[in-house]
C-alpha cells in the first residue's frame, strides 16, 4: 500500500512538532512527510531536516506536492 504524503503548513505552535513525531512513531508504515513550509525560513528549514522532509519558501508548494 502507499504510503499518505503528509505537508506542514508552519511549525509556529509547538504542538506540530508531537504531531509530526507522533506520526513518524506510531504511523510510519502508513505516512510520510514530505514537505513544509514557514514564514520564518530558518525554522522551517531545521525542522524541514529534523524530520526529513522538503523546506520550501513558497507555501504553494506544499499545497500543490502531488
């Protein structure tokens, strides 16, 4: 079965990153994270790596990621 591509839109509020640990943990067989975007490019870009997905400037993208 595929894996559900998962996107993030900003890590602003605390809470996202559980979410995207508990995703990674609990589902990892089912999702995958694939791509995020943040109005503060720095932050987005750690937890871009922290959680091994695509950082990108332009919230578009994540929106259009097939």
């Amino acid at each position: 079965m595929a894996k559900i591509g998962i996107g993030v839109i900003s890590f602003a509020h605390g809470h996202v990153n559980a979410y995207c640990q508990t995703m990674l943990a609990a589902m990892q067989d089912d999702v995958q994270l694939v791509a995020c975007w943040d109005d503060d490019a720095a932050r987005g870009q750690t937890q871009a790596d922290k959680f091994g997905m695509r950082y990108s400037p332009h919230v578009e993208d994540v929106l259009n990621h097939p």
